[in-house]
C-alpha cells in the first residue's frame, strides 16, 4: 500500500502545482473582456504546435454558452495525413471575474489547461491567446486571414513576452 500512495501523492501533488501556473510571465489577459462578444466561431492563423493539433489545417474554434453558464468549446480541424475531419468537444470557466479574459478549459474531465486572451481588439475581430507558459501560443480571426498590421503587432507583442515566432506553424484555410 505505501508504494501505491507515494506515487499518487507525487501525481496529485504536482498537477496541483501544474495548476498553479495559469499564464505566462509578463503576459496580462484582457481586463474588460465581454464573454457574448467573443462567443462564435474563431478561425486559427496561427499556432505553437503541439500534440492535439498537430497536422492539422482549416482548424477553428467555437465557443458557446452552456446552461451552466459555462462556455462550450467545440475545436475542429482537418488532418491532411489521414483525411478526415477531428473535433474536440468541451467546456471553459472563467478562472476569477468574468470581466478578465482569464479561462481554463477542459476536453478531458477534471484536467484543465489555461487559456488567457492578452490581446483583442476593439471589434472582437482578432484574438491572441496564449496558454499556461511560452509553449502555447495563437492567433485567431473571425475570418480566414488576419491584416498584415494586426499580425505585426501580434507577432510584436508575442516576441516581447518570450514567445519563439519563428516556430508558429502559419495555418492553412483551404475549405
């Protein structure tokens, strides 16, 4: 019994850590942030790669109101390797006020991971996002492209904060 509890402590012990570091050094989510206003489909420009999207393009976002108040999340995308379509279904809070662009989300029941809005504009037209610390990284548009001067700026900010531009993979909207 004591060699199964040692380890289950250690796990619990560092997701609770895990879950302490919820956005990047430097970075500061959105402050005035409207939920309804950012609710809808979002598509992705660009992003950090990592093991969920890999391989895929035409992905978007779609962000709903549950009952619960919570925000449904639906994200799909088109695997290019296998041809088919992948989706991943699940939900977001907010982690203090919802005036503050600060969530997590969860796809796999009580995990969550950080999703923090630290750019906007105005119009709700364009988003950067970034996740726990500088290995999740991007950038959103209500639309298939995104202004070269947006995407400067972005990219800018993005640069500033630690972020290595140089590895965001630049997604392609063929459908």
């Amino acid at each position: 019994m004591k060699q199964t509890v040692l380890p289950l402590f250690a796990f619990l012990a560092l997701a609770a850590l895990a879950g302490c570091a919820h956005i990047p050094d430097r970075a500061r989510a959105v402050e005035g942030f409207d939920k309804n206003r950012y609710l809808g489909t979002w598509y992705e420009i660009a992003r950090l790669d990592f093991r969920f999207e890999r391989g895929l393009n035409n992905t978007t976002a779609e962000y709903t109101t549950l009952d619960d108040g919570r925000i449904g999340v639906r994200n799909r995308g088109f695997d290019y390797a296998k041809r088919e379509w992948r989706e991943a279904v699940g939900k977001a809070k907010f982690r203090g006020s919802e005036t503050v662009a600060e969530l997590k989300v969860s796809f796999f029941g009580p995990f969550y991971g950080a999703y923090n809005v630290i750019a906007l504009d105005g119009d709700y037209r364009y988003a950067l996002v970034a996740g726990k610390n500088l290995s999740y990284l991007w950038i959103l548009s209500r639309t298939k492209e995104i202004p070269d001067g947006v995407k400067a700026e972005y990219l800018g900010r993005a640069k500033a904060l630690g972020y290595d531009t140089d590895a965001l993979i630049w997604v392609e909207h063929t459908d």
